[in-house]
C-alpha cells in the first residue's frame, strides 16, 4: 500500500500547490490509484451487489428488485458506483466487472425462484461499453440458461446513450435480446438526448422515469407535466413505466393517480444486502 501512503503524503502537502492544481492532481492521483484497486477487485472479492424492492401499483405487490453494484475497499472504503463505474467504462474494466455482475445477479434470482418465489424479476444495468461488445448476447444467454431463470424473469436497464451510439446495431441487439425472451427497460429516461422516433424502433418493454423528475413532482408542474407525458406516451406506444427515486407516499399517490405502472425508491425500500432481501422477500410475499 505504498502507493496510498504517498497519496496520503501529497494530500497533506496539499498547500504546496495553488488550490486549483493541487485539486487537479488529486484528483487525478486518486483516479489512477481507483483504477489499479479496481482492477484487482473482482478477484479480491471486493464487490458485491445490492437489491432494491421494485413494486406494482396494480396489486401494491412486491414485483422484483434492481441489483446495484458497491465495491468496498480497504482503504478507500465505500466507492460509490458513480465515481468508480465511469473509471471502469474508461478503461474497459467494466466489461468484467459488468459480466460478473450479470452471473451474480442471475445465480440470487436463482436462489429466489428455487426458495418458491417464482414470480420475481431481476433488472441488471448495462454500461454502453457492454452494450458495445460483439458477444454480449451470447454471454446474457448463456448466464440465463445456467441460471435455469426463465429469460422473461430478466431484464436489461440500459441507457438512451447506449442505442445512440450505433443505433442499427442497437435495434438489431435489443430485437434479438427480445427474441430470447428478455424484456429491456431505458433507464434514467427523459435525462438523455436520444430522439423519441428510437421508441418505436426498438423492441423496448420499459421505460424507467428518472428520479430528477420524480424529486419535486408534487411542486414542480412542469416536472409534473413531464412525468405526465412520459406516462402516456408510454401506455400509448405498449411499454410499462417506472418511476425511480420514489421517497414519500405523496410522490408514490401521485404517480399512481398519473398511471405509472412500477415504483422503486427509498419509500419501499433502499437498496439491500442479498441477506436482507431474502428476509424482505419473506414479510412482502
Ligand atoms: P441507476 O441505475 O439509475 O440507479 C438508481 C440509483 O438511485 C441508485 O444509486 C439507487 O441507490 C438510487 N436510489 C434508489 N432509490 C432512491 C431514492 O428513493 N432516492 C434517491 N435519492 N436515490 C435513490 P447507486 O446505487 O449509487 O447507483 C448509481 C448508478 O450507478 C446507477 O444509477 C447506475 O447507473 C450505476 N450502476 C449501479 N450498478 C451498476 C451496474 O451493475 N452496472 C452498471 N453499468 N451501472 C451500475
Ligand atoms: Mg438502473
Ligand atoms: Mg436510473
Ligand atoms: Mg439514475
């Protein structure tokens, strides 16, 4: 850990520099220094996954959870993914890690089904970067079938970057994701600069309202008269909604009164351990 001892050093030294550039270069120091943590994380077992509840406003019901990734390290702590998951889209880290991500996500969803709770789903988030990789379809696919989860209890969160990029490509994945039974949500939708002619031409299942809209819905009527054409465009064109960031059962009864479909937020539950989860399981269903 001599390298963390020196950033340490430097960071203590920091009235060396003007201010600006000594926080340019930490900055840039804890980077590099994330990114060779990063690198051994996996293997270190550093990792691990949370599970946030996802309900239905049809029946109030427990649906499924969305997997987040943490990794803690020892002398960084908690990295949030925020900071460490663009690092790994820089450096390509995020293809492991993603894939990793995938089988631990599917192997609970496993657990869930074999322990009787059949009707659960599991949302994975993808990174343009895994988006972009030739046998992406193929690793999903086999992971699902060596789960033994059925294909249509998964579904993919990925972003409106992600189809931009290359969006013939994007439609032809995102056909034949479909195709295998898999169901895929946008994620953060409305926050994305994607054109909405892309929502017919994608074979998408879900779109997943960002939680900026939903913060101030009950005192912003220009969030809430977005959120109010999401939702119908939505059930319009076939495709569910969700409302994500959902705090107070103000938001929840507004949303519902607006038709939003699924809610997943703080009110229902944070993000939990996958012990927590069995036990949370266990009171909702
Ligand atoms: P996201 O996919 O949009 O996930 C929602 C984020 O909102 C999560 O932050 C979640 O913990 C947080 N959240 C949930 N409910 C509430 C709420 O009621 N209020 C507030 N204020 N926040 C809420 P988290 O876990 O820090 O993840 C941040 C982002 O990192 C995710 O945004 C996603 O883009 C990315 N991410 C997380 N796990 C993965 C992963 O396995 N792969 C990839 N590629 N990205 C991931
Ligand atoms: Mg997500
Ligand atoms: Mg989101
Ligand atoms: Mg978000």
């Amino acid at each position: 850990h001599a390298d963390i001892a020196m950033y340490k050093a430097k960071e203590s030294g920091r009235n060396r520099y003007s201010f600006f550039t000594a926080d340019m270069q930490q900055f840039h120091t804890r980077n590099l220094l994330l990114e060779n943590a990063l690198r051994r994380a996996i293997e270190r077992d550093q990792l691990s996954l949370v599970y946030q509840p996802q309900y239905s406003m049809v029946n109030n019901q427990l649906i499924g959870f969305e997997a987040l990734l943490r990794w803690y390290h020892d002398d960084f702590g908690q990295v949030s993914p925020a900071e460490f998951i663009p690092l790994a889209e820089r450096n390509g880290l995020i293809v492991a890690i993603g894939e990793w991500v995938i089988v631990t996500a599917l192997q609970q969803l496993a657990e869930w089904h074999r322990a009787g709770y059949r009707q659960l789903n599991m949302a994975i988030n993808l990174s343009s970067i895994q988006f972009r990789q030739e046998n992406l379809l193929q690793f999903v696919t086999n992971a699902i079938e060596f789960s033994g989860v059925p294909a249509a209890k998964v579904e993919l969160e990925i972003t409106e970057s992600a189809m931009a990029e290359q969006p013939e490509r994007a439609i032809a994945l995102i056909a034949e994701l479909k195709a295998k039974g898999l169901n895929i949500a946008i994620d953060d939708f409305g926050t994305g600069y994607s054109s909405l002619s892309y929502l017919k031409r994608f074979a998408l299942t879900k779109l997943k309202i960002d939680q900026s809209f939903v913060r101030d819905l009950l005192t912003d009527s220009q969030d809430k008269a977005i959120v109010n054409a999401i939702i119908n465009m939505a059930s319009n064109l076939g495709l569910k909604t969700i409302a994500e960031g959902v705090e107070t059962a103000a938001q929840r009864d507004l949303l519902k009164h607006l038709g939003c479909d699924e809610m997943q937020g703080y009110y229902y539950s944070k993000p939990l351990l996958a012990d927590q989860a069995s036990q949370f399981i266990q009171q909702a269903l």
